[in-house]
C-alpha cells in the first residue's frame, strides 16, 4: 500500500484516504499565519498541480491531477521529469481529447521558461516543443503554500528508484 509506506513522509490521514475520497478535496487553510491556497479550475477543465526539488545529487517530482471540483483523480511521485510525467499519465488517461488541462507549477524559473521562450535554456528547446504542440494546455504559478500535496510527493519521489502513478 503506496499510502503506507509514504505515511511518514507525507502527511495524510489514512482513513480519509481510503474510506473519503472527497477529503482529498483542496480548501483553503492557515498555516503559521500565512494563508495557503489552491485555486479550482474553470468548469469544464482539470488541473495537475506539479512540483521538482533538487536536494544535491538527487531530483524528485511530484504531481496531483484535480477536476473542476477539486477532487484529486490521479497523482504521481517520480525522479524527475514532473510536466513530462504528468502529460503522460493525463494523456495516458485518455482525457486531453475531451478536457483541457491547466499545470500549475510552483517554481518562478520553470513558469519563466513556459511563459518567455527567450529564457529557455537552449538544451530544453526540444521539451518546450513538444508542450507547445499540445493545444489543449494551459500554464499558470500556483500561489504561494497552494502547491502542498505536488510538493510533498516530489520529496517522496526524490527517494524513489522508480515512478510510482495512480488514478481513479
């Protein structure tokens, strides 16, 4: 049970996991006087909250994918590559022919990148292609804490040796 052997590192309460899916849903909260926010989607599209840490020699990422409600339908923890993985399950899903996908992401330099094409790195151009073909996609900075749940899980993906996925 993925779950489980993540309890410690991730902070989620298990029952809620298991017996409440709806406790997944995202809401605003307070945590040391700063006030941590996600932001739902516009009816009719989904969205992958993703985030990547770096801790010296080791990458991770993470991601979790929400509908218009706020109700978390997939998510992944992985080594690296976190808008890549995350088009991949999504795409996997078979859901880009019907929804349109906003990827929220938590890091200044990478929405830089995705926004300015002048600021890429020249190695990325390839990358950056390849998400720009994609016409059902939408970028946009997640707000400050309302990345929490994609943050935790690339801590967890930095210990991985392999990318773990899941959706329902």
């Amino acid at each position: 049970m993925w779950v489980r052997a993540v309890y410690n590192e991730v902070i989620l309460t298990e029952s809620s996991w298991w017996f409440c899916p709806l406790k997944c849903r995202s809401h605003n909260k307070t945590y040391k006087g700063l006030e941590m926010s996600w932001r739902f989607p516009p009816r009719g599209w989904l969205k992958f909250n993703v985030c990547g840490v770096v801790f010296k020699d080791k990458a991770g990422g993470g991601g979790v994918l929400r509908d218009e409600d706020g109700v978390a339908r997939a998510l992944f923890s992985s080594k690296s590559e976190s808008i890549g993985v995350a088009l991949e399950l999504y795409e996997g899903m078979g859901w880009a022919t019907c929804c349109p996908l906003f990827i929220e992401v938590g890091s200044n330099v990478v929405f830089k990148w995705l926004s300015e094409t002048e600021s890429r790195l020249g190695k990325l151009h390839y990358f950056f292609a390849e998400i720009e073909r994609r016409s059902y996609l939408s970028f946009r900075k997640a707000e400050h804490m309302g990345n929490e749940m994609a943050f935790a899980l690339a801590i967890v993906g930095v210990k991985r040796s392999d990318t773990f996925k899941a959706w329902w």
